[in-house]
C-alpha cells in the first residue's frame, strides 16, 4: 500500500497533500496544491451540493487525481483538481436528485410538506447546477474573467459566458423577479 493511500484513510486531505509534497522537490504540483489548499478548499464549497461537505469533495477529487495516476504530466494541477470538483459535484447531484425523487415517490406522507425549511435565496442557488455555481462564484466572488473560468473547466469562453447568463435567468426565475 502507498503511503498516499494508507493518508487517505486516516489523516484527511491536509496531512496527506503535506506527505505528498514532502516526497516532491518544493516547485512540484503538489507544493502548489499544498500552496493553493484554501482556495479549492472554497471552490469546493460552492461546487459541493448542500448534502456534501466541501472538504469531502477536494478529498475524493485529490483521491480520484492520484488513482489516475497523480499530477505528473499535468500542466495545471489547481485546474485539474477543480475539474475533478466540477464534474463529482456533477455526478453527486444527480445521485441525490434520484435518491430524492426515489423517496418521494416511494413515501406515503399525506401532509402533502416535502420541504421543511424557511426559504431563501440559498436555496435557489443549490438548485442550479455544480457548474453554474462554480461559475457564477468565480467570476462575481473571485473576480476572475470568463476566458480564466474557461480554462480552469477545459471549455470555451462563450460557453462560460452561455453558462453565466442562464444560471442568472434561473436565479431571476427563482426569486420571482421574471
């Protein structure tokens, strides 16, 4: 067993980027992942649905990056990383849309509530996508520009600007502002 693998199971995502990166010559990806642990730590947090932690989904998206054989050969590993964020948030969406729709359909409850929660504006953002999410922090929250948000997601700018506009026309939708 690798060291990676015996850190994963026991000392969290912090610990094992320190192992990893001790192993590596100091400008290595992983001493820039080491180095950039608070920003995905927060990209995590807007990519993750409401039912994850933020700090589940860097682990498994650093975990997926090293089963597929680690950040050797990848030109940005902080963009790498998001990607693999992007895309179990993805993934891990869907999984809870069917587990929801499962039980709904499955439960016998005739008070007709499915939802007892106060409203807010919160809640219409865990309702967009992962990737909207994502874009609409980095550029709003982040400040970055859409041909950098495109790059970090391997797509085109106009798309991320394609993806921009429709999560604010749902937002708008949402909170009644149509």
């Amino acid at each position: 067993m690798s060291s990676a693998c015996r850190v994963v199971g026991g000392f969290g995502v912090w610990m094992m980027m320190a192992i990893v990166s001790e192993r590596r010559r100091p400008d290595s990806s992983e001493a820039l992942l080491v180095r950039s642990y608070p920003a995905l730590r927060r990209y995590a947090a807007v990519a993750a649905p409401p039912e994850v932690a933020p700090d589940d989904l860097l682990h498994d998206a650093i975990v997926a990056v090293l089963r597929s054989g680690g950040f050797d050969g990848i030109e940005y590993p902080a963009a790498y990383v998001k990607r693999a964020m992007v895309n179990l948030a993805s993934n891990e969406r869907r999984r809870l849309g069917r587990r929801r729709s499962a039980i709904r359909a499955l439960s016998a409850d005739v008070s007709g509530h499915d939802d007892d929660s106060y409203p807010s504006d919160l809640a219409h953002l865990a309702e967009l996508s992962a990737k909207e999410r994502v874009v609409l922090f980095a550029h709003y929250v982040d400040g970055d520009s859409f041909e950098t948000i495109a790059q970090d997601l391997d797509l085109r700018p106009s798309s991320v600007r394609q993806i921009a506009t429709r999560a604010r026309r749902a937002l708008r939708r949402l909170n009644g502002d149509d």
